[in-house]
C-alpha cells in the first residue's frame, strides 16, 4: 500500500471511528505512527489526519445525540450507560472545557460527555472551539507515543505493536489519574460541606451571662 491509499485509510479510519461510540482510534494511530517510521508515512500528516478527522467525527456524534434526543433519552433510562451520561453532565455544568478535554483523553470517557452536550442542545460552535483543542492534545499524544515506539523497535511490526502498548499504558495511567483526581475534589467537597457556616457579626444571639452583657438578672420573689 502507497503513502496515499494509507493516508487515506486512516483518515476514514478515524472519521468512522469518532463518529461511532467506544471504537478505540487512540492505538490506530499510535500503529500508524510507528509504522511510519519504516515506510513512506509522515508523522506530520499522520497528526494533522488524526486532529481533523476526530473533530469532524466527534462532531457527527454530538449532531447524532441532538438529532436522535427523544429515542436517546429513552434508552438511556432503561440502560446503566445512562448513569455515565447523568455524570457526564453533572461534569459539564462545572466546567464544559474540561469535560471536553478530559473526556477525549480518558479511554472510554468522549461517547459520554458528547452524548451529554447532545441532549443539553450545546451551541456546535463553542463545541468545536473546545474539541479542537483536545483533540490536538489527544493527536499529539498519541502520534508521539507511536513515534517513539517506531525508533525503538527495528522491523515495522513490534514497532506497532510497542506503540500500541505505550498507548494503553497511557490511557490506564490517565484513567487512574483522573479517577484520584475526581476522588480528592469529593473529598474536598464533602469536607467543606461538613463544617458549620459562620456566625454573621451581629447575630450572635443574646449573651447568656447577663453580668457580662449588662443586663441585670430577674429578683426572685
């Protein structure tokens, strides 16, 4: 297979695969990377492939969630997939940015946090600034791991096959990361949401020493 033909099969590879839920393109690209290293394969264009193409697919699942909301949200309530889309959004409403980004980033983590922004109607526009960037970051990773594990091994295939493992690797130590991360923010939650709220100045209540306050004490009879 020429340059051209790869190219362009990785390309379609990506696109279909952005635009369909849970299809890992991460490793297909970390493989292609590396088998550029031993072929006609540019590792430039590989990225710019990569970077184009999951924006434009992850851009037909989010218009697939608007568009098919109603059917959406009724198998969402009958499947467990559901409860990783209701957490997606609690996600978004903090921080849409970082959701994006941590969700393309995470193995497993995008289907949610698109379908989310689906059936919440997300402006495209601001949908495509955020994808963008984390898209080149997740290009950029894994087109680098790829890159690496071409240099390291010398035949094409325990080149791909040396990307492909630092790509899992990655993403298991990704995964990890963000669920300590998430894991310290609710504590940090749940902790701030223990401690009493402070007393206003001024409404301290009245003074159960009546000597200290000024007051003079009920005679007894």
């Amino acid at each position: 297979m020429n340059g051209l033909k790869a190219h362009l099969l990785l390309a379609v590879s990506v696109l279909v695969g952005s635009a369909v839920p849970f299809v890992p393109t991460g490793e297909m690209v970390s493989g292609a990377a590396a088998y550029a290293a031993h072929s006609e394969l540019n590792v430039v264009l590989i990225f710019l492939i990569t970077w184009i193409c999951s924006v434009l697919g992850d851009t037909l699942m989010l218009l697939e969630a608007r568009w098919g909301r109603r059917r959406l949200q009724a198998w969402l309530a009958r499947h467990r997939f559901g409860t990783r889309v209701t957490a997606a959004q609690d996600a978004l409403t903090r921080n849409a940015f970082n959701a994006v980004v941590t969700g393309r980033l995470i193995p497993g983590g995008r289907t949610p946090v698109i379908v989310a922004l689906g059936l919440s109607r997300f402006p495209v526009r601001k949908f495509l600034l955020f994808d963008t960037v984390a898209c080149a970051l997740w290009a950029g990773i894994y087109a680098t791991l790829g890159s690496i594990g071409g240099r390291i091994a010398n035949h094409p295939v325990w080149a791909m096959v040396v990307a492909i493992a630092f790509a899992v690797s990655v993403g298991l130590l990704v995964t990890q990361l963000h669920r300590l991360w998430s894991w310290n923010q609710d504590r940090r939650t749940a902790r701030s949401a223990s401690q009493p709220l402070p007393t206003p100045v001024g409404e301290e209540g009245p003074d159960p020493d009546p000597e200290r306050s000024g007051a003079h004490p009920v005679e007894r009879s």
